[in-house]
C-alpha cells in the first residue's frame, strides 16, 4: 500500500493533472481523488501503517509540516469531509466555521458558516478567532493558506479525495484535537464495513460501470477518485479505472466504445441524462441501465464510506450485502 | 466558375460528410453507415451514425455554410478582406446572453436563445452608436461600433464570471469554445431555415455587393441604394451568425478564411462568392470538427480551437503574399 | 438636360451651406466645366446628383423629370457618374470592371445579352483601354486607371456623363486624350458635366465655364467670359494674370509670385 509521507510531492505534482473540483449548484462539494497507484484496490484495513514514526512531525497535503502543540480548541474546518469527520470524532463541539457545503451531520449547520471552501474569505476566517484552520489542498487555496499562517494561525490543508485519505486523515485529525484512539476507532469500524461489503462482492461477476458527474462536457469518475475505489469494493469495474486522475473529460463516442454495463449517477441527475438526445447511443442509457444513488451518502470520502460501499454494492448487486 | 469546379466543390463536401460520419473513436463500417441511412438502427454501429454522427455532421455543415455566407457578403459589402461575422458585436453580444443564462441556471433550451438575443441586441446596439457617429454607411464607422459593442461586451462577461461558481465558468467557457457536439433535431431545423433563408436573400444581393465594392458614391452613381443594400446586407448576415452562434458557440476564423479561399480559386461575383463559401465553409467546418474528434482521443478538441489552429497558418501564408 | 435649380445643400450640423441656390444647366451637345478653388462646392454638386447627400432646398432634374422621383436604376442608365475616388478592396480585371457599369441595365437577375456585351466593348475601345483588358485592376498605373473608370461609364449608356476630378494623375499625353474624348463625346450628343481644377485645359475644351466660390455661382459663361483676371484673382485668393495662349488661341491663366 503506498505510503503517505513520500507520496506528498508526487500528489502535489499529479494534482494539476487532477479533475477539477466540480460544484454543484446544490450545496454539495465532490472532491476528488490525486493521483494513488493502482494497489490502492488491494488496500486492507488490516494493512494500515502507523503514522510515520513517533518522532517526526506529520506533514500536511500542502507539504508544510503539522506542529500542533496543544489541542485546538477553536476550529475552522472548510470542507464537507473534514467537518463530518471532525463530528464524528467528538470534535464537532470546537468547530467555530465551517463552509458553506459542509451540512453532515445535521448538527453542523449550527455552525456559523464562513461561505466558500475554495478561496475563502481569509478575513471572515480571521474573525472567527480560530486556533487552526482546515483547508482543502487545491491550488486555489493556496494564496489563503499562505496569508493565515502569515497571520499566525496554524492552518492545514487535507487532500481527502481517496479512501486512504480518508484514513490517513481522520487519524490525523484525531492526533491533532488530542483523541487519537476515537479516531482510530472509527476508521477501522469503517474499514470493517469496507472489507465486508468486499468479501460479500468477490466471487459475483463484475459489472462495468460508467459514473458521470458533468454533462456539458462530459466528465467521468477516474480511477484515482474514492467513488472509483467503492465500486470496486462492491463488486464492479469502473470503465475509467485505468485513468489514474480521479475525473476526466471523456467524448460520448469514447463511452459508447467501452460499452459500459451500468450508468451510475446521482439520483438528481437521472433525468437530465434520460434527456439528452445524444446519450441514446450509449446501450446502457438506452436500455435504462441507469443507476441512481443517494448523492448526499456518496460524495464524500468520509464517515459514511460504509454505508456508501453498501448502498452501491446493492445496486450492482441487490441481496448481497446483508 | 464553371460547372465542372462546382461539382467538384460539392462532392468534396459529400466526402468530407461521408468520411466524418464513418470516421472516430468508433470506426463505423460502411455497411452499417448505409443501414442507418436506410433506417436500420439496432446494431450499435448505425445508432451511433444516427445519433451521434449525423446530428454533428449536419449542424457542421449548416454552421460552415451560414458563416462563409455571412463572411463573403460582408468583406464585400464593408470593402475590407478582414471583415468576419461576428464584427458587428455578434460574438461579444452572444457570449454575454450565453453567459447570462447560464449564470441564472438555466439550461440547454434557454442558452441559445439567450444567446440570440444577445447577438441581435449587440448588433442593434453597434447600428445605434454608428448612427450616433453621423454616418451608417461609412463601413470603417460601422467596424468601430463593432469594437465598442464588443468590447463592452467582455467587461460585462468578466464581471459576471469573476464571482460566479465554477459550474458556471465551466459551463460558460466551454459554450464559447464552440461545439457541434450536442446538436439536436430542432437546432438543427431551425439552423437550416436561417441559413437557406438567409443564404437566399445574400445570394439575391449578390450583384448589388459588386457594386458596393465600387465604394459608396461609385454604387450610387450606379443606381444602387446604398444605404439600404448595406443594412440589408448586415442585418441578413448577422441574423444568420446569431444563429449559429445560437446553435454551436463561437466559431471563429470560418467566416474569414472561406471567403478568400473561394476567391483564390478564381470566383469574383459575389452570387458565386456566396454560394461557393456556402459549401467550401461546409466543408471545413465537417473536416474541423472530425479533427477535433480524433486528434486527441478520448478528449475532443473544441471546434473553435480547431478553427483557429488552421485560421492562423493561412494568415501566415497571406501575409506573406503580400507585396 | 441636368438643371441644378436653385440648389441649397447644407450639411448635419454645418454652420454654413455647402452649396447656397446654385443654378446651372449641362446641356446635350456640350461641355459643361464646373471650376473653382478646393471646398468651394463642385464635389458636393455631384454629391447632390447621385443623390448621396439631400438637398435643403431647390431640385435637380434630368430631362426636366426630378431626380428625387426617380428610381437609382433609371438615373444611373441616363446619367453615368465618376466620382473622385475608387478603390477596390478586391481587385477584378479590367473587362470585368467595365461590365459592372451594365448593372443598371441588368439589375439582380438578368444575364448579360449581346446588347451589353456590344456596348462594354465599344466603351472599352473609345476609352482607349482595348490593351488593358485581361489586366488585373491593380496591375495598372494611375492613369490607365482613370481611363478604366472612364469606360465604365461609357458603358453604363447614358446620354449624360458627369466626371469629377478625371484627369488626377494623368500626364500631359493622357490628360489631353481624355479631354479630347469628352470634347468628342459633347460633339456626338452627350450631355457632359466637367469638374475640374485644370483651368486652362477647361478654357479650351469647354462650351461652358461655372465659376464656384463659398458654394454658389460667382460668373457662368463661355470660357472668355469667365477668365477675367478680376474675377479669379478675387476667388482663388492668388495674384495672376489671364493672356490669350498664343498657340491654341484660348484664354489661359497664369499664376503670379506672391507678393
């Protein structure tokens, strides 16, 4: 499984090659996967490593290195991820911001929202008073980045876009806010639900499936996004697995070439896609094979990564699971 | 030109059409091309013919046509080799609408048409001012209008997008980047009946475009009206680039370069000017897009990009020409 | 056979007219020359004809029908006009130009017939342009340029042939073939209306002299009795002094130092 530390430059330099975050119009940010190797599907929950050693410092997805002396107790977390995470391991009550995607769990939206996650008002985050801020590690946000430690506030930026980010972070965000073991509780109850929903998966054939996230051009769900790495977990192939970026513009023609067994969407977007004239060349769009999910369980590589590998594994594959 | 030079014209369109439809990232048999011409769609092949490939090579001809009709009759009209459709705001004005519509959430039906009436409105803005400057049938004032409107044009589409969310960027650059990838049945038709039309009445003016190139008082003392064969010639023009920048985006150098790629080979009427860019602007733009399609799969390279790469060298070639 | 009637022509938010009543008359059988300094008017005048600017007040008829009712199509096969300046942006041969002045025959739609085609080469021949006629429009020199634009009136048919400023750029050979071709043309029939700066070559080939200054008409006549040293010295603003040239027998006037 390919370890984190020396990977960070790797995933710095593959991150321009990365699909660019898409939002929706609903207030709900997709964040995708930089570039993993492809070992990442043989990934065990049992295989996870320590954090780097004792000694060292953990070094954040901007390569800056985490020195956190004591527990924060004023947080600003802009990033539906993190935020979810953070309530889950029982730091949901220090959170003094959050953006304004981030409503998992319901009791976030008590937190006063500080508006976009990527180039966030710094001073709006100023005047929150935090003690450290969680960004995500785009090159957008950079300049804000920058201009918080230059005030003196400790900031972190989280790449979050794979299922190991997932991990390595919340572990992380454990040692950091001084609860480690909760932490480390709840990635390896959600790596339990992971390696089930697998075992459960194994031996049924493997449909091919083609994720859509943009119409206009079209994009798809590469091989480096989280969403990639839960449908192979449920037992199917993503048809763009090969591309190691998490999303790419891909042509119509180019999917009706690969054929795909399955159409998984999100359920907003069902309809659309029924509408398009020209998808009616894809057989599976034309034979109705579309799937659709719950796109608030599926679009974070957070806590809910379980119940996100089931739901799907019950649509490949219904009566599997469970 | 003779009859022998048309056909000729015309079959290479036919064979750019016919190539294009069997040519890309699925290499679609003859056979199945002849099926789905014949109706025989079941087979994944001829479906992608009919709803992938027929669409597209239709719209790209329709779009060829309109501009290389618009672009002839205007570098005639306005005396100038580097007149194009969208000067007359035609360009600014569309992206504005586009970027409009786009922004407020709306979708595919309403873009173009927020699109058209963009491209109209900046058109009627450019007469306005040129009218304002004194003078409607002195081209030179009639271009810079043109500018003017255009370059308001952009402010107004940076503002919009300088705080919008990405989606609308997106959705917005990629509208201006030109496409003929989502042609549907209805674009098509409405397409169709703006360039016929359109092409008619330019085809119609061809003889009074001659002599407007004589210079505005040389054309009167020819009995031309000039004023009005001009606003004839520019509202008729710009009607049809409104509506294919409506149907495909912006698809620049088409209704530059056609033109006098017709002229090259020999046609100086403007009847046969017209007609000839009709169906030379078909071709290129059939030939455009199949580049765009497979030059670098399985991205597909924007129309307007394409245009442009291939705009650029002929200049190239052009300038050198010149003494 | 064209009568300026009283011709008041100001411009959009000019303070003063541009033409202030003038009258005068180019009759068949002769030539009419319109003289006077820069800005006085004469370019206007023809403006005025072809309808490219309106008039405040007076009219303008040929053959006593008012140009203001007439269709362009039917002026331009009765007048035909060269104006100052031309430029093609897309340039054709010389033939082909010649045949643009059978559009008002034509219109949009009828093809040329032998009737058109006759009169082109008969209009290409009495310009004196027959060795130009494959030649490109930009291939040939100034002057074989005025003579191209000549034939293109010739061929437009008229029975009027109004020319402003023809003989720019021409030599000294050239210009008097062209002003012996209207001179021949005014002898024939044709009703020929003259704008030009060359005073001397005027006073010997005109049948009639319009002097203009400030927009109006300061003294018409036959050349003797508008080439009086008074009167051209007091409008082109310049001391001179008219003689009688010795070798051609017409008035011709020649310009003093300045004092």
């Amino acid at each position: 499984m390919a370890t984190r530390i020396t990977t960070y430059s790797a995933l710095r330099a593959s991150f321009s090659m990365a699909g660019v975050p898409v939002f929706r119009l609903r207030s709900t940010v997709l964040i995708f996967a930089s570039a993993l190797s492809a070992a990442l599907s043989g990934c065990r929950a049992a295989d996870a490593p320590r954090v780097a050693t004792a000694a060292a410092d953990p070094v954040d997805d901007f390569g800056n290195r985490i020195a956190i002396t004591k527990p924060p107790a004023r947080i600003v977390s802009l990033n539906p991820t993190t935020t979810e995470i953070l309530f889950a391991i029982g730091a949901g009550g220090r959170l003094v911001g959050r953006s304004q995607y981030d409503t998992f769990p319901d009791s976030a939206k008590t937190v006063p929202s500080l508006g976009p996650a990527l180039r966030p008002s710094v001073e709006a985050i100023v005047a929150a008073k935090p003690d450290l801020v969680i960004l995500y590690a785009s090159e957008d946000n950079r300049p804000a980045f920058d201009r918080l430690r230059q005030a003196g506030i400790p900031t972190v930026g989280f790449k979050l876009d794979s299922i190991d980010h997932f991990r390595r972070d919340t572990r992380l965000l454990g040692r950091i806010t001084g609860d480690s073991a909760r932490a480390v509780a709840v990635v390896d109850s959600v790596s339990a639900t992971l390696e089930r929903v697998r075992r459960a998966t194994a031996n049924l054939p493997r449909p091919t499936v083609f994720i859509p996230t943009w119409e206009k051009p079209i994009i798809a769900i590469g091989g480096g996004s989280f969403l990639s790495e839960l449908v192979e977990i449920a037992g199917g192939t993503n048809i763009y697995a090969s591309i190691p970026t998490p999303s790419a513009t891909v042509t119509i023609e180019d999917i009706v070439a690969r054929n795909p067994d399955f159409v998984l969407a999100g359920r907003d977007r069902e309809r659309p896609i029924r509408a398009l004239a020209n998808w009616r060349a894809i057989p599976a769009v034309r034979d109705n094979h579309i799937l659709a999910f719950d796109f608030d369980l599926i679009s974070r590589p957070s806590v809910q990564l379980g119940a996100a590998a089931v739901a799907i594994a019950t649509l490949l594959h219904p009566g599997s699971v469970r | 030109m003779t009859l022998a030079r048309w056909l000729m014209l015309l079959a290479s369109l036919a064979v750019a059409a016919f190539v294009a439809i069997a040519v890309g990232t699925i290499t679609v048999p003859l056979s199945a091309v002849f099926d789905a011409f014949r109706g025989v769609t079941d087979s994944t092949p001829a479906m992608v013919v009919t709803t992938l490939r027929l669409p597209r090579v239709a719209l790209a001809i329709l779009i060829g046509a309109g501009l290389g009709m618009s672009g002839a009759a205007l570098q005639g009209t306005m005396r100038n080799p580097l007149a194009e459709p969208y000067l007359l705001g035609v360009s600014g004005g569309a992206a504005v609408g586009a970027v409009i519509a786009t922004t407020l959430g709306f979708g595919a039906t309403i873009v173009p048409l927020a699109a058209f009436v963009g491209a109209l409105t900046a058109v009627g803005a450019a007469f306005i001012v040129a009218r304002a400057a004194g003078s409607l049938g002195d081209p030179r004032v009639l271009l810079m209008a043109g500018v003017v409107v255009g370059a308001f044009a952009n402010a107004a589409i940076m503002v919009m997008l300088a705080n919008a969310e990405s989606n609308t960027v997106r959705n917005a650059l990629w509208w201006m980047m030109g496409s003929v990838a989502d042609a549907t049945r209805t674009q098509i038709t409405v397409l169709f009946v703006y360039v016929a039309a359109g092409g008619c009445a330019l085809v119609l003016l061809g003889r009074q475009i001659d002599i407007l190139a004589l210079g505005e008082d040389a054309a009167a003392g020819l009995g031309v009206d000039v004023d009005r064969a001009m606003r004839n010639v520019f509202v008729v023009a710009s009607l049809i680039a409104a509506a294919t920048v409506a149907a495909a985006g912006l698809v620049g150098f088409v209704g530059l370069v056609v033109p006098h790629i017709v002229r090259a080979a020999g046609v100086r009427h403007h009847r046969s000017l017209v007609a000839g860019s009709a169906i030379v602007g078909g071709t290129l733009v059939v030939l455009a897009d199949l580049l765009g399609r497979i030059l670098r799969p399985p991205a597909e390279l924007p129309l307007g990009a394409v245009t442009a790469l291939v705009g650029v060298p002929f200049f190239l070639i052009k300038l050198r020409r010149l003494r | 056979m064209i009568r300026f009637d009283d011709v008041v022509v100001r411009y959009p938010r000019a303070s003063v007219d541009a033409l202030s009543g003038v009258s005068l008359e180019a009759r068949r059988g002769a030539l009419t020359a319109v003289v006077g300094p820069n800005g006085s008017g004469k370019s206007t005048l023809v403006r005025a004809l072809i309808r490219r600017t309106a008039l405040t007040r007076g009219g303008i008829f040929v053959d006593d029908k008012p140009v203001a009712t007439m269709d362009g199509a039917e002026l331009a096969r009765t007048v035909a006009v060269v104006t100052q300046r031309e430029e093609l942006a897309f340039p054709v041969s010389v033939l082909e130009y010649v045949q643009l002045g059978r559009f008002p025959h034509l219109g949009a739609w009828h093809s040329a017939g032998e009737r058109d085609r006759r009169a082109v080469e008969e209009s290409i021949d009495a310009a004196g342009v027959r060795e130009l006629r494959e030649r490109r429009i930009d291939a040939i020199s100034g002057g074989e340029w005025q003579r191209v634009r000549l034939a293109r009136a010739l061929a437009q048919g008229g029975s009027a042939l109004v020319l402003d400023e023809p003989t720019t750029f021409l030599d000294v050979g050239h210009e008097m073939a062209v002003f012996e071709l209207l001179h021949r043309l005014a002898r024939a029939g044709q009703a020929v209306l003259l704008v030009s700066h060359q005073l001397n070559l005027v006073a010997r080939f005109a049948d009639h002299m319009v002097l203009f200054h400030h927009g109006s008409v300061s003294a018409a006549g036959t050349p003797d009795d508008v080439m009086r040293a008074d009167v051209l010295e007091r409008v082109y603003e310049w001391p001179l002094v008219v003689i009688r040239d010795p070798a051609v027998g017409a008035p011709a006037l020649v310009p003093l130092r300045s004092r």
